[in-house]
C-alpha cells in the first residue's frame, strides 16, 4: 500500500504574540493516510526560568468522518481541546511527548490542527503549530469489498498499536491476534465493524517480536511483524 509522508507542518508562533520562552522543534507528521496519522514536536523552554506547559487545540478543522485527539501527559479524547494537565519544563530543558493524532478511517480529505503550548502562568506566552494532514491519497490502494488488515501503527509500540480493518460485508467472525515467537497466542481482540481502527492495548506484552494477524472464520488471512519496545 502505499504511504504518503511529506505533509504540511508550519511551526506559526502565538496567535496573539511572538513566544518569549518556547521554541519547536523536530516538528513533522508520519504514519498511513489509510488510517492514522501523527504530528509531533519538540517543546523547548529557551527562558530562564521553569514553566508550566498546557497545550490547547485552537483549530479542529476537520474533513468529515475524520478524527482528532491528542496526547500530553496522557492520552485524551477528542471532545477534549485544552489539555487539563500540565509538563514542568525547566530552563533550558525540552519535552517530546507531544502527539496531535488523527484518524481517518480510509476516508479521503484533507484535515488541519492548530496546537499551542503556553504558560500556565501567562499564557499570552506561547507558541502555536499548525498541521495539515494531507489523506488524499493511498486509500485508494485498499481493496474495496475485500478483508484488509493495514500494518501495525505505532511501530515498534510501547503502550498500544493500531490497524486499519476492511471486512467484506458478509464477514462475521473476525478477530485480531497477536502471537510471540514461539506461536503462542498473547492476545486476541474481536472486529466488529466492516470500517474500523482498530486500537491494541501491548502494555502487558515483554519488549520483543510479535507476530499479528487478521483471522476470518478461524483462518489467517495475512500476518505482519510488530516490535514492542520497553524502556
């Protein structure tokens, strides 16, 4: 399948003043247009003195069917805009945690996010990055009416992966399973949508190589490699 990495990234400072105390960068997108995307940044406190970092989405302009979360000390839903948790960065220090997700279902469209980290104490300092996430194309490369199983996103994966499942319609009985490598089922997780991302849970999975693969009626019907790294 083919994968589109060269998206939009533009790094646009406060929306009201240029930021006194941060800078991005390593600021970029990766991922399958297919089913998910990630944007991701490098916060770094260039003042003197520690800060109490929030992030806010400011923009959620969305292509239909598209949807968007983001995680900072923790993962949150994507009702959720600012972020009600906050990372101590201290002078001179930085933070990579940052991630501005979007899934797009195999849905075809262009998507844009603005996010921006400020102070909690004054938060007219900031900086702001915006994404466009461009999934205009690749999706077209999935088989239409046929079972698909995309490969394992994040990975190698730490705390959870994610797949994009196509199902024929007529498909009742399918499921994930994830196996070590000596052919040991470690995980199975039911699919019960014909259109649907799938989200893993691997935090109880040792660090090593997995194998995964998408069964119909009790047969696989492809088999990819998934890496889970533990630090």
């Amino acid at each position: 399948m083919k994968k589109l990495y060269i998206l939009f990234v533009l790094v646009i400072g406060s929306l009201t003043a240029n930021s006194q105390s941060f800078t991005a960068t390593s600021v970029g997108i990766s991922g399958d247009p297919a089913f998910f995307m990630e944007g991701h940044a490098t916060i770094n406190n260039v003042s003197s003195t520690p800060k109490d970092v929030f992030v806010q989405r400011v923009v959620n302009d969305l292509t239909s069917g598209h949807s968007s979360y983001f995680c900072w000390v923790q993962c949150y839903s994507a009702q959720v805009s600012n972020s009600p948790d906050f990372i101590t960065i201290l002078p001179g220090g930085n933070t990579d945690v940052f991630r501005g997700d979007l899934e797009t279902n195999a849905i075809p469209g262009i998507s844009r996010n603005v996010y921006c980290f400020y102070d909690g104490n004054n938060p007219s300092d900031s900086i702001c990055i915006e994404y466009i996430f461009d999934a205009t194309t690749g999706i077209a490369d999935i088989p239409a009416g046929k079972n698909y199983i995309s490969k394992a996103y994040p990975n190698p994966a730490t705390e959870f992966t994610q797949f994009y499942i196509n199902l024929n319609k007529g498909v009742k009985n399918a499921q994930v399973k994830i196996f070590n490598m000596l052919g040991a089922e470690v995980k199975s997780v039911p699919v019960t949508d014909t259109r649907n991302s799938l989200k893993v849970n691997v935090s109880n999975l040792k660090g090593g190589i997995y194998f995964y693969s998408l069964f119909i009626d009790g047969k696989s019907t492809s088999t990819g490699k998934l890496m889970i790294s533990k630090n």
